[in-house]
C-alpha cells in the first residue's frame, strides 16, 4: 500500500508535501564518489549503488554541514519531520552509505559517541538547496539480455516466507482511506526500545496495566523462554524456561468474580512440542513466582497456530493441519477442542482479534482474489459477515480495548480501521519490519516487535566444493535464480527499504533494478527465467506478472493468483501454484495466448513440471509419475521439501527425520535411479536453484527486539 503524505496548505486545501529536507538536482562529488541525488545513486569507481530517498537526505544533510558535527535529532528533524524520533532509523541509513562509499574505517563519516556524526570529505561543488526528492517507478530504463561470453557462476538466495491464503469470492467496496490530518486519526509519541539484547525477542503484550511487559525470548542454542519486565525500573525477571518452543502467550482476562486469588496472574501458554502444540495455563503469585501449571489441552496434528487470545473459558486460535487453516476454539474448563470455521476455496483465514462488540471474533483472511477481508464471527450464534475488504497486502491486526476500532499493519505502517470501515493511515516512519503490535489494557500504548534482516546470495560448487558471495549489502537479498546460460542472476532485494526484483550481470557485477515495487507489495516471490531468459515472472503477494528485460515493461496478470514455479521450454507456458483455498492448485498459463489449463494432482501431493514438460509428484518423501506409479523414495523415511528441475534430471532437498539433517539428492531421468550429492551442514543455508555443478544459496541474519508507541 502506498500512503501519501498530506497537509492542508494556508487556503485550507490538501495538497501532497515533499521531503522537509530540501534535496538537490545538481550531481557532485564526494572525494572519488560521484553522487547523483536526484536518482538516488552513488557511484565509486566501477561500482553504482542504488539509495532510498531518505538515505540521500541524510548525507545532504552531512554535506551542508561539512566537518561539523551534526545531532542525530537535527538529521532526524530534517529528515523526518512528521515522525517520532528513532535513532535507528539514522544508524541504519548512515550504514548504507557507509557501505557505498566503501568507508569501512569509519573516517569517512565519524561517529561521535553522545554528539552525532560528522562528514569529513572534500565536497566539489557543494549541493545547492533545491526542492527535490529522488523518486521511483516500476517503469525502468530497458535493460539488455544480450550476455557477454565468460565463466558461468552461480548465486543463491533465501525464500522469504510468502504468504499464501483464499477468502470469499463476493464484491466488496473497500474501506475509504482517510488522510491523517483527520481529527479521528490516532497520533503516535514516545517511541521507546524495551529490549536490545543480542537474543531475539518474539512477541510481546502489556500485563499489570501499563506497568510490566511480558516477552518471549530465544537463544540460538539455549531454551525459549518468558520474560517479566518492569517499564518502571527496567528491571527483568525470568517466569519460564522451555526447551520447546514458546510460541505465543495470553494474559488470561479476569471475570467479575474471580475464584483466584487477587494478587495471582494466570497466563495461558501455547508450546511447540515433537507431538504437536500444547496449551497450559501458568498461575504466577503476587512476585511474578510460578506456582502452578497445568495442561488444558493439546493439539498433535497441528503444525502451527497464529497469535492467539480468550475470554474466561475458551482460547481462540487459527491453526494448521495438512495445510488446511481453520479456526477452532479450546475449552479452558474441560480442554475440548471445537472447529469453529475452517479454510475452503473462497477464504482462508491467517489471523484473528476479538470483535469491536467484543461479542466475536475479527477473522482476517484472504478471499478468493487474493484481497484481505475482515469478516466477524458471531458467538453466540455462529454467524459470519464481512467487515471491510481492503487490498492485496497481509496484515496485523489488534483491536484497541477503549477505542471502538482495529489496528492493523502491513509490516512497515500502522493503519487505523474504525467501525464505519474507514481505513486511516498513521503517520509513522519505519524500515524495520513490525509485527505482532498490541495494545495495552486501557488501549493507550502500543507494544510490537521490530524485526531487521540482513542476508548474502552466493553460490557453492558441489563437486570441487569452492563457495563465493555475488551479493555484499547491508541489507536482505534472497530468491535468486540463475539464466538458462548461466549468465544473470535474477534476486529479491530490500536494500532500497522494500521488496524489489533486480538482475546482476556475472560477468560485469553490474545491478540492474528491474521491478520496483513502487506500492511496495510486502511479498515478491522467487523469480522465474523465460527459456530464451528476456522475460521474467514472479509474484507480488500471489499476484503473478511478468516483466521484459528488454523493454522494462511490466505486465501485471491480476486475475492469475498463484506464484510461478516453472516456465515451460516448448510450449511457453507458465506453471502456477495457488496454495490458497484449502489445498494447493497448480495450473498452466499460455503467456501468449493469455489460456489457463488447470493440472490435477493426486490429493496432498506436491505437483512437478520438469522441463521437459513431464508431469510428476511428490508426497512426503515420494516421487511419482503421472500413473501413480513411485519412482524413488527417499531412505530413512526422509522427507522431500524441495525440488529444483534440470535438463536431465531433478534436485531434492531431503530432511531425515532420524538425523534431523538436510542432503541434496539428484533423480536423473534415463536412469530413473537417485544419488546422494551433498549433505547440507549449515543450518542457516537457504536453497534457490541448482545449475549444474553449481548450488545457488542465501544466507539469513535476523535482529528482533520489543518496542513501544503511545497512543491518542
């Protein structure tokens, strides 16, 4: 979704505003760096890097202060002036140039502990104040195909969780959005960090009133834990260890005549264990010290559930089973399990809040056309009705206790969705990714975790065992996918402050930005070569397009919902899996005669386009063809969870259960037989392609920490 920013100018009309920072069109240089502001682009020798506009305000913003130094408040100031202050936001920024202009001592821009930053440089000439802001579109300048001759070398990538989910095939008007100048619009102050531990803090709700947090906390090797902590003292406090996972937590409501003591906390508990997800309740004493714990009860089928939350008797929640979502309900009293509404072709639900009549449950899922809609389910009496239908994106949603109106957010901004549907924008700057936000008891604080993710695509020769990096950003790039000739690399970058597609030359190193994602759809899916590699198709949160490398148009295929995992050499068909509804569809996609075929796959299997246009399966750790008939399984009761298709043959990646190891397996076509090629011992490896000898993988860093806004 793409918020403009809006204020009423001195004739009382709206107008859209420009940066506060006043940007110049000139170009200049910084020592040996060519800076071009208006495109947003630095370029240091034979290298051209690509900048987000606030990230060319900052260093304007260092060259009109040249070797003075500059408080992260006045940059803040300048560069963000409708948004609270967050330092983190400037240090990420001054990372990226640093990164650019290659200053890896850190002499070039200077951190001065307490006092700011400062640019010491020759600037020739200086940047002349001029009110221009660098600006992006999905239309870019044609980008070649034509390859130069060279070493074919690969790159790999990480598949970002892509969500996937079907909701109801009725019309329904978008909400209307509201500017922010509106007098209804909830304002945002005092953002506060709660944790900045070199551990992950997940998720997080006010307990206590405004007084304490609770947290859940992860190692990378050591127990999942529950954290107490003070906002008064800052002092922490650990309620419960787990060497299970901890997935999600409830402060259990109080009825008006508690049988509990007062002075006694209960916190329902939801963990992951090798049996499925358990539910417990935890009742804790006046000094937060656990005196009691029971199971309520226990889902074994379930492979995953969403934030969940309950009155005094029941736990709502959305779990997985076969991966079919559906919504059930547990009994706190008798530990019995109801399925209240389950996924089916026209709308699966990804996330629940309570209602605004605090009588149901706001059922946030994806209908049929792959549109967000909010539907209330009744209680009392099981009736379902839609709320508001609002656009392609995924979201958060909380509903705030004291205020008649849900939050919701897309991972980047925070939206105010009022009884009469109305959606509202919250003026709030992020680049880190948000999620899970929640109010406090009298719904004037806000609790959320702010998630940074940083990774590297490179490639790694499975028979010499040579591995390099193609990809060296202070940023996520993942997804990447080679050319038929080995030559290009086609990868999904947020080094720009979102999802956007770009192309490398191998042979130059030269980026090439080719989908820019100017509504900044959250979810891009991996890329998809054409056979003659000048065409590309991807996904954008299951809206499927393509784009020509050689002219830079984009042909947005809205009514096709699925993500590309094939393009088919003869027939020039794209093969597309629709994992929404309540179990996957593959079908075909004549690009040039705009036809659909549907493909049929035995039920809970995994469908398989080869190149060579054959039709096979996959189920658990079988192959099949398209008679049924098994061609390999995998040894040790393995588990097949990816494949990539060959010339000559497909790549699996096989988990063994009994090991709890990764190995890559090669099925060759004429043989009909399979060989073990690598076992895989980083765990933090993420697979994207194979071509020949070559592996194409990603790396994967992450940084989550609690945060807290007020609201009003």
């Amino acid at each position: 979704m793409n918020i403009k920013l809006l204020e009423k100018n001195t004739e009382g009309k709206i107008k859209e505003i420009s940066a506060h920072q006043q940007s110049s069109n000139e170009i200049f240089f910084i020592n040996d760096a060519q800076i071009f502001p208006q495109k947003g682009e630095i370029k240091l020798g034979e290298q051209l890097h690509s900048v987000e506009p606030k990230v060319m305000e900052v260093l304007l913003v260092l060259c009109r202060q040249l070797n003075n130094v500059v408080t992260p408040e006045h940059i803040f100031e300048q560069v963000w002036p409708r948004s609270i202050y967050n330092p983190s936001s400037i240090r990420r920024c001054i990372a990226i140039l640093r990164k650019c202009l290659q200053d890896d001592s850190k002499s070039l821009i200077k951190t001065h502990p307490k006092r700011g930053y400062i640019l010491q440089a020759q600037v020739t000439p200086p940047p002349s104040p001029a009110e221009a802001t660098p600006t992006h579109s999905d239309v870019l300048p044609p980008f070649s195909t034509k390859s130069k001759t060279g070493r074919t070398m690969l790159v790999s990538a990480l598949s970002l969780l892509l969500l996937s989910a079907v909701a109801l095939a009725l019309f329904f008007p978008p909400p209307t959005k509201t500017t922010f100048d509106s007098p209804n619009v909830w304002q945002v102050s005092h953002f506060r960090p709660l944790t900045a531990s070199n551990d992950n803090e997940t998720y997080a709700r006010y307990i206590d009133g405004n007084q304490h947090i609770v947290f859940i906390r992860h190692s990378d090797d050591g127990p999942s834990q529950l954290w107490l902590k003070s906002l008064q003292t800052n002092a922490e406090q650990l309620l419960l260890s787990s060497k299970d996972s901890i997935l999600f937590f409830e402060v259990k409501p109080k009825a008006g005549i508690e049988s509990k003591p007062n002075n006694q906390t209960e916190i329902l508990i939801a963990i992951k264990t090798s049996k499925g997800v358990e539910f417990s309740n935890l009742i804790f004493n006046k000094k937060y010290k656990l005196d009691q714990s029971d199971v309520l009860f226990s889902v074994p089928e379930i492979t995953g559930i969403s934030a969940f939350y309950s009155d005094t008797k029941h736990i709502y929640f959305l779990g997985k089973v076969a991966g079919k979502t559906s919504l059930y309900s547990g009994s706190i009293e008798n530990g019995t399990v109801e399925q209240l509404l389950t996924s089916h072709d026209n709308f699966t639900p990804y996330r629940i809040s309570r209602s605004l009549d605090k009588k149901g449950i706001a059922v946030l899922g994806f209908n049929a056309q792959h549109t967000s809609q909010i539907w209330h389910l009744s209680i009392p009496d099981r009736s379902f009705t839609l709320f508001a239908s609002l656009d392609q994106n995924w979201y958060f949603i909380d509903t705030n206790p004291n205020f008649n109106a849900y939050l919701l957010s897309d991972g980047k901004s925070l939206f105010q969705l009022n009884a009469s549907a109305h959606l509202l924008p919250i003026t709030f700057e992020n680049y880190a990714f948000l999620h899970f936000p929640g109010f406090s008891p009298d719904g004037q604080k806000l609790i959320y975790t702010q998630a940074t993710f940083k990774g590297d695509i490179g490639w790694h020769n499975i028979r010499s065992a040579e591995s390099a990096f193609w990809t060296d950003a202070n940023a996520h790039s993942w997804q990447g996918t080679l050319s038929q000739d080995g030559n290009k690399l086609a990868y999904i970058s947020n080094k720009n402050g979102h999802s956007q597609m770009f192309v490398k030359d191998l042979n130059t190193g030269v980026d090439h930005l080719v989908y820019a994602n100017q509504e900044q759809y959250l979810a891009l899916s991996k890329p998809v070569w054409s056979p003659k590699g000048d065409k590309l198709a991807s996904a954008r949160n299951d809206r499927v397009f393509i784009v020509s490398l050689e002219t830079n148009k984009i042909n947005h295929l809205d009514t096709l919902v699925g993500q590309p995992e094939a393009w088919h050499q003869d027939r020039n068909a794209l093969f597309i899996r629709d994992s929404n509804g309540k179990s996957p569809k593959w079908f075909t996609f004549d690009v040039k005669n705009k036809t659909q075929t549907s493909q049929y796959f035995p039920d809970k299997h995994v469908g398989v386009l080869t190149n060579l246009g054959q039709s096979m399966s996959i189920y658990q750790g079988e192959l099949y063809d398209d008679e049924g008939q098994i061609l390999w399984r995998a040894p040790n009761d393995g588990r097949i969870t990816q494949h990539f298709s060959a010339d000559a043959g497909l790549y699996f990646i096989v988990i063994d259960n009994t090991r709890s190891s990764r190995t890559v397996w090669y099925f060759a076509f004429e043989t009909q037989t399979a060989d073990l090629i690598i076992e895989l011992t980083d765990k933090g490896m993420d697979i994207s392609d194979f071509r020949q000898d070559l592996m194409v993988f990603s790396t994967f860093e992450s940084e989550t920490d609690i945060m807290t806004l007020s609201i009003k």
